[in-house]
C-alpha cells in the first residue's frame, strides 16, 4: 500500500524500551493469546497481562450501565460536558473496559470529557452483529440522557474501531444523528484478510492465526467476510463524521487503516489519518510509559477539541 498520511510521527526515540516492549509483547502476548489457547484462558491472559495500568491523577472510575450493558466511567476533575463512547479491543473475543483503564483515564484526562467504556457482547458467545447492536444500544441511550449528538465522540481500538466505523454507519442508516467524530487506533476494516501487511520488523503483537479464530468466531458462517455491516472497507462511507485514524506501520493490519482512509477520502469525508513508524499495533495501550503513545493521545484530544467535543 503507498496510501499517504496527513501526519507521520517523528523519528523513533526510547529504543531500549521499545525493545523492551516488543519482546515482553511477543512473548507473553503473541506467543500466548492465539489458538489453540481456548477463548476463556485468553480472556484471563490479558486481564493479567493488564492488572497494572498505568492511570494519570485526577480521574476518577465508576461502574455503571449503559443501555443494560456493564460499563466504566472515566471523569477528569473537570468536563467539558462531552463524552467519548469508547469501545475496547480484543478481536471481538476478549477484552473489557478492565483492560482498557490506562487509555480511558487518560483519554478522559487530556481531552477533558467523560470516557464510558462500554462491556460489549463478545463471541462466540455473541456473534455478529450483537456487539454492533450494544454500541448502537448505548449512543442511543446518551442521547436519551440528555446529551446532543455534537457533545458525543464514537472511539476504539482494534475491534473497537472496527465498531466505532460499523456502529456509527447503523446509527446514520437508523436515521439517528450522527456523532460528532470518530477516533480509530489501528482499526479492522476487512474480514476478508486479502491484504495483510508484513512488516520487515514483524508484529510483535498479532498472530495471523489469532486473526483468523477471530473472524470465524464472529463472523456468521453464511454471511461473506466482505459484507459491510462487518467489513466497513466496503461500506457507502461517505455520511461519515469527522475520523482520526492512527495506526503503527509495524503491524499486520496496517493496510486495513490505508485502504480506508483512500476510500473516506474518495468519498469526500473528513478523515485524518496518521501513521506512526517503528511501532505496533495499538501502541496507545503503553501511555505513561512509552512517550510516543504519550503523543498520540495528545493528538487525538486535540483531535476532539478541534471537533468541539
């Protein structure tokens, strides 16, 4: 792919700990969180994996529920009244608001809004399209709380960006107002899996095996990979909010990110798509420790207040 980027990161920094990070991430999550581990023993790994998150000062966590779903609240000690619905990573199978705390909080913290992270349906248990149903579920129900749709943000990594994108186009298909922007860390945008990137530095975090379990997982066996209420790479994209897509050039679904920003763009919507060399798929988990993800987040609550969220 030779997509462009409106913003590329500058030069690589923190090299130890890169190699650091990209060697505990091979091994303990690479090596780990893949078949033929069961779906349950995932599930446990990462919560391990994630026991200890760094979260900046000053935000406070409640839990709740959203549109009868569980739910994590992150709230600064001041807001500017907007919220970001965000939604987790984890290949549609594993994965929690628990495990997303160190985005959350400081997404909450540098944007100066609510975060709610949402306890989606997961497969197998809940195939397509039960989790995209839960997303479409709590915007609605913001918007029954009394928040306008130019006060609500739709956000996610991975899985949870492949939903922001999905969950936004059924909200705008439903005849709902559409939120007021979409953030995306390193989304899935085709099931088909027909343009995987391989990295020469290789993905110290996806196995294609993963990948794959995944997609049979989720997606329903007479239902075509390609279909757009799962695959937004296919999808009529051009009633989009404004997007923010980051993604590192260090991982396997890279093209999924450069093949969409080519089709929004074509499409006339405004999309800002920002590449990040020498690292890996969601890096933004690493916030408070590696500065680039620092960086990042930064850029995404400038992002936000560029939107007037």
């Amino acid at each position: 792919m030779t997509a462009s980027a409106d913003f590329k990161a500058p030069a690589a920094e923190q090299m130890l700990l890169r190699g650091l990070l990209r060697g505990f991430l091979r091994l303990f999550f690479r090596g780990l969180v893949r078949p033929p581990m069961p779906v349950p023993a995932q599930r446990r790994i990462l919560r391990a994996l994630t026991t200890i998150t760094l979260t900046p000062r000053g935000v406070t966590r409640s839990a709740d529920t959203l549109a009868g779903r569980p739910c994590e609240w992150h709230r600064p000690p001041a807001s500017s009244g907007s919220v970001l619905l965000y939604l987790h990573g984890g290949a549609f199978m594993i994965g929690g608001p628990d495990t997303h705390r160190g985005i959350c909080a400081s997404l909450a913290k540098r944007a100066v809004l609510e975060v709610c992270a949402l306890d989606y349906r997961l497969a197998p248990e809940h195939p397509y399209p039960a989790a995209r149903d839960d997303v479409v579920a709590a915007y609605q129900a913001l918007l029954d709380a009394g928040y306008r749709p130019e006060q609500i943000a739709i956000g996610g990594d991975s899985a949870g960006g492949n939903l922001s994108l999905v969950g936004c186009l059924r909200i705008i298909e439903l005849g709902l107002p559409a939120p007021a922007a979409l953030v995306c860390f390193s989304p899935v945008t085709d099931f088909t899996g027909e343009q995987m990137h391989e990295p020469l530095a290789g993905d110290p975090l996806l196995h294609p095996s993963w990948i794959e379990q995944a997609a049979q997982l989720y997606c329903p066996a007479d239902l075509p990979r390609n279909d757009p209420g799962m695959s937004p790479l296919f999808a009529d994209l051009s009633q989009l909010p404004p997007t923010l897509i980051q993604v590192g050039e260090d991982e396997l679904l890279l093209n999924d990110s450069l093949r969409l920003a080519e089709r929004a763009k074509a499409a006339g919507i405004n999309l800002r798509l920002e590449r990040y060399p020498g690292l890996w798929h969601v890096f933004q988990a690493h916030v408070g420790m590696l500065r680039a993800a620092d960086y990042a987040i930064a850029r995404v609550a400038a992002f936000l207040r560029e939107r007037g969220v």
